[in-house]
C-alpha cells in the first residue's frame, strides 16, 4: 500500500475501504473484512449516518469496542446530511448526526466528516458555526464534502476557518465527465458541456483530495461495467492489462484513477476480503500514458 500526505499533515491509504455495504454482514464478518484491510495496509474507512439506515456504523462500532487496538490505526470518516426524501446541512441536523454516528462507532472523535449532498437550503454560517462546535470540542479533526461545486465549496469556506480537504465525487473510466470536458475545451461536441464547474482544476488547485466513488459501477440501473456487454472494448482492455500486470480486470480499474496526476483515493465497498487483496495491488501499478488513454477511449470516445 502506498500513502498520501494531505496539507494538514495527515496521511492516508491511497485506497479506502468504503462502508455502505456492511448492513448485510454480522459484526464477525465485518471484523475480519476490516482486519484484512488493516493488513492490506488501508488505514481509511468510510462510513456515512444514511448507510443501513446506521446499521453500517453500529456493526463497525461493534468491531471497535472488541478491538480498541484498532483505532489509533484507523482514519474514521463519515458523512451527514441525507434524511429520508430531503438534505438537511442544518447546524442542528450536522450535530445531532455527529452526535448519533459517534454513539454508534464507539468511538469519541470522527477523525473527517463530510457533507453529503448540497442542501438548497444550506445556511453556511450554521455550517461554519457547526465545524467550529465540533473542532473546538475535539469530536471531528477535519472537513469535507461529497458531490459538491466549486462555487458550493467557496461558499461554505467563507464561514468555516477550518480547510475542506475531501471532496467525495462520481468517478470511474466509464463516469469520466470531469476528464471530458477538459479534454474537449473550446469544442462544440456534447463532450465539451462542462456540468461541474470544473471541479477536479479546483481541487487540485486547493489541495482537496477527490474521492471516487462507484468506482466499478457503471450506473444503478446496469451496475458494474465489469463484464457488461455494453462496454466490450473496455473490457477487453482491461483483461489485457490484467494479464499484462498479473492482476484481475478491477485492480486495472482502479489503477486508471490512480494513475491521475490530481491523486485520487477511490472508495473501494467490496465486502470481499479477497477482492480488497487484490484491488490493493493497484497502488504497485503505474499504467503507462497510452494505456491509459486506450482505456478512456475504448468507452466510445474520441479525442478533439
């Protein structure tokens, strides 16, 4: 496993063992899923009050009050403002949920916590008055947010004194809208239409780390794009290189993001111990630029 070394000094796995799928295991199996990633290396999990309804949070609370060891190896991050039918970035929401989610993770400090989806009624004084709460009082370390814009993030940071150094995006080779429209400036194809306000230039530029997620689906109607036959050319390419690096077709996956210069760190929600193995491999590959750009094309695109 390799690291990344964020502005605030913390230092993470390049990959992340995302949470959301646990609900359907007991507190046995999540112990060893989680295990297996510590010795994988990965020292990031990713949780969020919405997933099981909490029960993913509960079951890896479970794991924590039998293992304590295990904490001061972990990264603890979890995300709020997803109620049932509504968002709610409230200042009286983000506490209540921290509140909930420390109670349910047996643990007395959440080490980042995200915003989860931008909330048409976001007041970013209540949420600049929340992070400070929660920094002040030692229960978060660090901030960030999910599925947000520059212009989102710049007007939470105008009432916040603390940096937001994650932003949880939709990113795979299939869903690559933020690589399109770069590549396409100044076209008039659809793949120039920019929909995010060129997000991924930003958080480069502001040293906030990108979070894949979905990084093997290709959306929730078809689910994963591994051997669906609506992308023959790219899985074709990915078997390729899998037997060229001697790994299987989702470790490829993985190594197309990491292979971005904007050193991404994908969200893998495998509840596989020997799929987590494998995918991990991906931190020793480096694809070379024309393997690269041989996957991102084999999806139907073109360059300019």
């Amino acid at each position: 496993m390799k690291y990344y070394k964020l502005s605030n000094g913390l230092e993470i796995s390049q990959i992340s063992l995302g949470c959301m799928r646990m609900f359907n295991m007991n507190s046995h199996e999540v112990e060893e899923l989680v295990e297996t990633a510590l010795n994988s290396g990965i020292n990031f999990f990713d949780h969020a009050d919405i997933y099981g309804g909490g029960i993913c949070e509960e079951l890896f609370g479970k794991v924590l009050k039998r293992r304590p060891e295990w904490r001061k190896q972990m990264i603890i991050q979890t995300k709020c403002g997803i109620c049932r039918g509504y968002y709610d970035l409230s200042y009286e929401h983000i506490m209540e949920s921290v509140n909930a989610s420390l109670e349910r993770l047996h643990t007395d400090y959440i080490d980042i916590l995200l915003l989860h989806r931008p909330d048409a009624l976001m007041d970013n004084r209540e949420v600049g008055k929340a992070f400070t709460e929660l920094y002040e009082s030692g229960k978060v370390k660090a901030f960030g947010v999910s599925n947000m814009n520059p212009s989102q993030i710049e007007y939470i940071k105008k009432e916040c004194r603390y940096p937001i150094v994650f932003n949880q995006l939709q990113f795979n080779v299939v869903n690559a809208g933020m690589i399109d429209a770069g590549i396409n400036v100044n076209m008039s194809n659809s793949a120039s239409i920019n929909h995010d306000s060129d997000v991924l230039n930003y958080c480069m530029n502001n040293d906030i780390k990108i979070q894949p997620w979905s990084v093997l689906q290709a959306s929730w109607e078809k689910g994963t794009y591994l051997n669906h036959p609506d992308y023959p050319k790219l899985n074709e390419k990915l078997n390729e290189l899998a037997e060229k690096y001697h790994v299987d077709a989702a470790t490829i996956a993985l190594a197309w993001i990491l292979r971005h210069p904007a050193g991404m760190q994908p969200i893998v929600g495998t509840t596989n111990k020997e799929h987590l193995i494998s995918m991990c491999k991906a931190t020793d590959i480096e694809l070379t630029r024309q393997e690269w750009y041989e996957l991102y094309l084999s999806v139907d695109r073109r360059l300019p």
